[in-house]
C-alpha cells in the first residue's frame, strides 16, 4: 500500500461577512435616542434590545442583529442599570444628559434674548453622489456608480434662519497640494475660514453652534501622565504653581491634577468671543439640533438629482454644489430652523419626564452609582428582561431550566394584574406570560 496522502489543514483565517460592521450615521443615533425616550414616556414600557429591534427596522435601515444593537447602545454611550425588582432599565449616560440640559438651558436664554443664531458645519461631496436605485425601461443599460471617485470637494458654510451667511462659502478640493485651503479639513483649515470667511460677515453679538472636532483645538492643554516632565514642570511654572523641578513625574502630575482648570477652554472659542460673538457647543451625537445638517441632505438630494453616471469631472461637480448651494432658499433654513428649536423644546421636556420615570426604578441606596451599573452584555440579551415584576424570581427559574408550572401559577395566583394571563397558561408557556 502507498502511502497515506498529505492533507492541507483549513486556513485559520476566515473573511469576515459584508455587513459585520455595524455603521450607522448620526441622523440615525438621533432616532435611536428618541425612539428610546418613546419607550419610556408614550409607552410606558422598559426598552430591551428585543423590543427596540423591530421598531428601529421600521424607522431606520438597520439590517443587523440584537448584538450589534447593543454595540450601537454602547457607543451612544447608553447604559443597564439595576433597578428594586433587579430588572435592568436602559439608560443616557449622566453626563451627556447634562451637556444637553446645559445646552439647551443656555439656547433658550439666548433665544429669548433675541441673539442671532448661527449654525456652523462641513461636508464633503464626492463625484459618485448618486441614487442607487432609478426607474428605467428594461432595453436601458443601468448607469454604474464610480466608486473609486477621485474627485471630492469640501465644503464649509454658515447659516441661519436668514439663509447661507453671504461671504461664507468655502469650496475646494480634498487633499489638495496647493492654493490657499490644501489638504483635508483640520484645524488650520478651519481657523482660517473662520478668520477669512465667517468672522467679517457675521451680525453684531451672533451666537455660533458648531460641534465639530476639528474646532476643538485646547487653547492650553493640561499635560497627561506620558507628557515629559519639562512639559508638566513648564505648565506648572507658567500657572506660578511652586514646584521643584527634582521631583518625580508621579508628583508633579499629582500637582497638575489638583490644579486642573474645570472649564477647558477652546482656541476657536477665544477667536470668536474677542470679536464679540459667542460660541455654543452641541452635545455629542446631537446632528439633529443642527440646523446646517438638514441643509446639507437638501444639497446633496440636489446634486444625486442631476448626477446620474457619477462620473462628473472636478469642474462640473464643482458648478453642480454651487447651483445645489444656490437653489436652497432662505424659507428652507427658516423651516429647518424652526424644527431645531421645536426639537429642543421636546427634548428639554422629555428629559424632565423621563428623570421622573428613571428615579421611580433606579435604586435609592447610598452606595456609589459604580455598584448598581452594569457594564455587561447580558442585559442586551432579550431573556433578560422581564415584563412583568412578579414574574422575576420564576424567571430566574426558567432561565435556570428549573421551573414547575403549577408552583408558578400558584404563586402569582392572588395577584390581581395577571390573573387573565395566568387562566391562559394552559394555551400559553410560561416563558411567554414572564415576557421572555
């Protein structure tokens, strides 16, 4: 007999599915959120992962699972919280609820002050800009999308209830060697628009809504704990804070962290205040309390309209943006304007109602919020949450696939609320009446 034949082992690595990352834009965190605090205040219902899938499906593109929900959750910075019946309710991370309240406290005292509002944003246009899909007759070839467009433009403006700030466009072409705005948008970039541009063609005391990170430049950073330590004796000195320059880095940092400013300020901002305006910083994920973005969809709704091969050249798709910037009137960012501020009447109400609603469950101990969090993935599977709290300690039980039905009925028997639920367990499992 031969020999036995060699068999190759199976490669270790394995292609990852198309759609295994889960990206979503910011429009759609938005409705995420909002969907959320629906739950909460219209429903009154506890929002799991199993109920939130179905909705969102149904008001945004979201083709994934219950795991990648969680992960969106995640990043929105939503977390699980115990509550008495050790349930766990989905909650906003504290301190992105206070940047909100804190910006929509300080818009609605600049709004009854009569302060001009204007909203600041980039975005940027590519060549392949187009609709994917398009009525046509069958002996037509289909127009195929550029993909790998080489032309993409940056557009940078400002705008208001009055319309686009005259004098404040700023068109060019990404990644660009030369004239006066090259390469991609940055800090450099954008402080010499703001100088050049939107500065000289502001009204008197305008407030200025922008929340991009290429305006957070820190005027005087504070040295983290990997800084050298010429860099945290020179802040120390600068500061006339009394330090030896012998001492060890873990003390200098010591001293640097309990003289650190509490408000971090901002080059843009200082920029911007020295000239008699006032900057306003929307809080993370928030593109919706930004007027300037629903500009931005009307003009690229435009340009998709008369890009039908996307394969428009530099100059033509610079001609197609100024036509698209041209055609949105000042009634467009009125509507749009008045939406914004609407949206941030319905969140400063909803917050109110939704801490009355969170308080009543979360538990009132006098631990530290750290022993009641919960950082783990299980409160987004859907068995986790139960419907109804007399059901928790059965649940438990038949997680633990240790259960007796009749046990269970008698134990719930005398409770009035489910009393209809429970005459039906003979047509019913029990996993359904707990809401697993």
């Amino acid at each position: 007999m031969g020999e036995d034949p060699l068999l190759n082992t199976p490669g270790k690595k394995r292609k990852s599915p198309a759609n295994h990352k889960c990206e979503i834009d910011d429009f759609d965190k938005c409705v995420i959120r909002q969907t959320i605090q629906d739950f909460y205040i219209k429903e009154k219902k506890v929002p799991s992962v199993r109920k939130l899938l179905p909705v969102l499906r149904q008001k945004i593109d979201f083709p994934w699972q219950k795991d990648s929900l969680c992960k969106v959750l995640r990043s929105m910075n939503f977390r699980w919280k115990k509550c008495v019946n050790k349930r766990k309710i989905l909650i906003e991370r504290p301190h992105i609820v206070f940047w909100r309240n804190n910006y929509l406290r300080e818009m609605r005292k600049l709004r009854a002050s009569g302060r001009h509002i204007v909203y600041i944003d980039e975005t940027w246009i590519d060549s392949n800009l187009t609709f994917k899909k398009c009525w046509q007759h069958d002996t037509v070839l289909g127009a195929q999308i550029n993909v790998s467009s080489k032309n993409r433009l940056i557009v940078v403006h400002a705008g208001s209830s009055a319309g686009f700030i005259p004098g404040a466009q700023l068109i060019y072409k990404a990644s660009a060697q030369s004239g006066d705005y090259h390469g991609q948008m940055n800090y450099g970039n954008f402080e010499k628009w703001v100088l050049e541009k939107l500065l000289p063609n502001l009204r008197p005391q305008s407030v200025i809504c922008m929340d991009s990170p290429y305006h957070t430049k820190i005027e005087d950073p504070t040295p983290r704990k990997y800084a050298t330590k010429q860099t945290m004796v020179n802040w120390l000195m600068k500061k006339t804070i009394c330090c030896d320059p012998k001492m060890r880095k873990a003390e200098l940092f010591n001293l640097i962290e309990c003289n650190r400013p509490k408000n971090v300020i901002y080059k843009i901002d200082n920029i911007i205040n020295e000239n008699g305006h006032h900057v306003v910083r929307l809080p993370p994920y928030h593109c919706d309390l930004n007027a300037i973005e629903y500009v931005w969809s009307s003009v690229k709704r435009l340009i998709r309209e008369r890009n039908v091969t996307g394969d428009l050249s530099l100059e033509n798709l610079k001609k197609s943006t100024q036509k698209a910037l041209d055609e949105v009137t000042s009634q467009e960012w009125q509507g749009h304007c008045n939406h914004v501020e609407k949206l941030e009447n319905s969140y400063w109400d909803k917050d109110e109602l939704l801490e009355e609603i969170v308080d009543e469950l979360i538990i009132q101990t006098g631990s530290s919020d750290s022993a009641s969090d919960s950082e783990g993935t299980e409160s987004c599977d859907s068995t986790n949450v139960v419907s109804y709290d007399t059901g928790n300690v059965w649940y438990r039980k038949f997680k633990n696939k240790d259960y007796d039905i009749q046990e269970a009925v008698h134990t719930v028997a005398d409770d009035a609320q489910l009393c209809d639920l429970w005459k039906k367990i003979s047509m019913q499992p029990l996993e359904s009446l707990l809401g697993c």
